[in-house]
C-alpha cells in the first residue's frame, strides 16, 4: 500500500520568504541542518532521538515558519510516508 502525504518543498518555500538573514548565517544553519539530519540515524536512545529532532524541528523554523511538526527518516519514500503516517515504528 503506498501512502501519499503533502510535500512542501521547504529550500524553494526559503528562498522565497523574505529574510534578515545573512548569506552567511543561511550557510552555516543549511550546514548544521545536514549534521543534524546525518546524527539523527546514529542517535540510539528514545532522548537522544528527541533531542536531536527538537534541534532540527528549531532550527528548521529559521527557514520556514510552522507551528508544529516532527521529524520522519526512512530508507525511502514509501517509509517514510507509512512512518509519518504511524503505519511503521521508528518516527
């Protein structure tokens, strides 16, 4: 069964809002942001997943403006879409 969920294409949204942000802060947030999405995988315990997540889902929020949220990896589409949709464990 695959599982379509909305897609908002956060980098496009970004760029296209308006911003008092340095050419250099973005650079160093979008750099934190990969590091983050990397030690996500590797964080082995309950905390230390959410933690890891709060910091994302934060910093995140100096891109896009949202009022809630959370964060959901997978190997690939179809996982990640059962996941975010509470089909799978691991989110």
């Amino acid at each position: 069964m695959t599982v379509r969920a909305p897609v908002q294409n956060i980098m496009f949204d970004a760029l296209m809002t308006p911003s008092a942000a340095s050419p250099s802060s973005i650079l160093l947030n979008a750099s934190v942001l990969v590091f983050l999405f990397r030690a996500l995988p590797g964080a082995r315990t309950p905390d230390r997943r959410a933690h890891v997540t709060d910091q994302l889902l934060r910093l995140l929020e100096d891109f896009v403006s949202f009022g809630s949220g959370r964060v959901v990896v997978g190997d690939d589409l179809e996982t990640i879409f059962l996941r975010a949709a509470g089909e799978l464990g691991g989110a």
